[in-house]
C-alpha cells in the first residue's frame, strides 16, 4: 500500500485554513458535498489545473455536462487559457460527456471500466467524479456499491487522489447519512449557512472522518468564488449561525436499501 502523503490544492487559504496546511491526502478520497451553486466544481477544476501545472495528470469523469460546457463554464477566470489547453493536450482527461441517446447501466459501468484504464494509460494521480448522485439515475444499489469498491481499490492501487462531488437537494434541511459501503477519507462541506443577523453566507467546512489525517476545529468559514484564485476564503464565522444542512454528511443516503 502507498505511504500516505498530502498534496496541495493550490488555493492557499484552503490548504492553509481548512486543510491544515497539509493539502488533500494521497491516496485518499474526499467528498464535496453541497447544495447546487455552491463552488464545488470550482473547487475541483482548480485543483486539477494547479495540480497539472505541477505535472500531474487527472481525469474528469462528467455525468452532467459535455467538454465544451464544462470549459466554458470558467471563461472568466484567470486559468480558463490553461484549463482549456490541459483539457485539449489530455494532460486533463475529459471522460463521460452524455451520448446523444442519454446513459444507461451498461454504459455507466463501460465507462468506469475505461476510466481504469484511462488512470493506468495517462499514469494519472488524480481522479473527479461530478456527481456521484447521478448514478443514481442509472445503476441498482448492488452496482452503485460495486462500482464504489472498484474506486477504493484504484485508488490504493494507483496512489490516487480520488474526489467525488456530492449534490444536496436544493433547499434541503438535512444531509444524507452513510452507507457502510462508502467511505471517504475526508468531507468538504460547502454550504449556505444563516448567520444570526439573518444574513445568508457561503461557508465550507472541513469534516475529517479518519483522524490520522486531521485534527482540526470544525468552524467554518465564509468563502467566496475568486476569479483568480478559484474560492477565497473571507473569516471564519465566529457569530453564531444556522446550517442550511443541520446533521453533517458522512456519505450518501442513496446507497442505502429503501
């Protein structure tokens, strides 16, 4: 097994402030998960473009939106140049842009199938899967938890970073509770929090399930979306404040039996 190390995300405050100057571990698997709009894509496309600057290839597994789309989406940021020529030279492998027919399992559990041998071609450390809830739509939960154990598994064997993006219900309460079958090393969550002036505030917070990787308070803090830097963070948020989330995620719900 890989020994365990950390890699940074390139956004400083993040690595610094909620990563505890450590970066996101190697190999692992983080969780990002939120409600719609939040940064989350942000976050991971950033990382994939700092992390290729540092010679590190990666792959984008979409089950939402074609290459084109995806590129586009970041037209105003400073590194939209490099996402766009990364992507092109497959330095950032974009897989799974939707057939004109739409998806269904076969075609799901082909393209995980490629995506390991994209990982081993490319000799790639770093693996995005947006959004795991979209197997949902394709695959039985016996297949979900499959497919999940073959990512654990490339993962250790490849000595990767492994990030899935995880969507909240828009105007969800509450955040779903974990399979035993999931497991994720640490969860970003990235949410819309009440502060007690009533004010609503973007805030991302670490939650680390191991805690051989992180022992840190889980304060949050107010982030914002930077142009230049992919998500800046503003201050913690010391005033008292009410998630929009109420129980913090380990996981996902859908992967259990209803």
């Amino acid at each position: 097994m890989p020994r365990l190390k950390f890699v940074k995300t390139g956004m400083s405050d993040i690595d610094e402030k909620i990563l505890a100057n450590k970066g996101l571990p190697r190999p692992g698997t983080i969780y990002i998960l939120g409600h719609p709009g939040v940064g989350k894509t942000t976050f991971v496309a950033t990382y994939l473009v700092n992390r290729a600057k540092e010679g590190e290839k990666g792959v984008y597994v979409s089950l939402i939106e074609n290459k084109e789309l995806f590129i586009e989406h970041f037209r105003e940021f400073s590194f939209y140049n490099d996402l766009a020529k990364f992507i092109e030279n497959n330095t950032i492998y974009f897989a799974g842009a939707p057939p004109v027919y739409g998806y269904d399992s076969k075609r799901i559990l082909d393209l995980f199938e490629n995506v390991g041998n994209l990982i081993n071609s490319l000799n790639a450390k770093n693996l995005v899967i947006d959004s795991i809830n979209a197997l949902t739509l394709y695959l039985k939960m016996q297949q979900i938890r499959t497919l999940i154990t073959r990512l654990y598994y490339l993962t250790i064997d490849n000595d990767l970073t492994i990030i899935l993006i995880g969507e909240l219900p828009l105007f969800s309460t509450s955040t779903y509770s974990w399979s035993e079958e999931f497991i994720a090393d640490i969860v970003l969550l990235m949410d819309y929090v009440w502060i007690i002036s009533g004010v609503p505030r973007l805030a991302v917070r670490l939650v680390p399930v191991k805690s051989r990787m992180f022992n840190v308070a889980k304060i949050p803090y107010e982030v914002q979306v930077d142009y230049n830097n992919g998500l800046k963070l503003i201050h913690e948020l010391i005033e008292p404040y009410v998630p929009f989330a109420k129980e913090v995620s380990r996981g996902a719900g859908y992967m259990e039996e209803r």
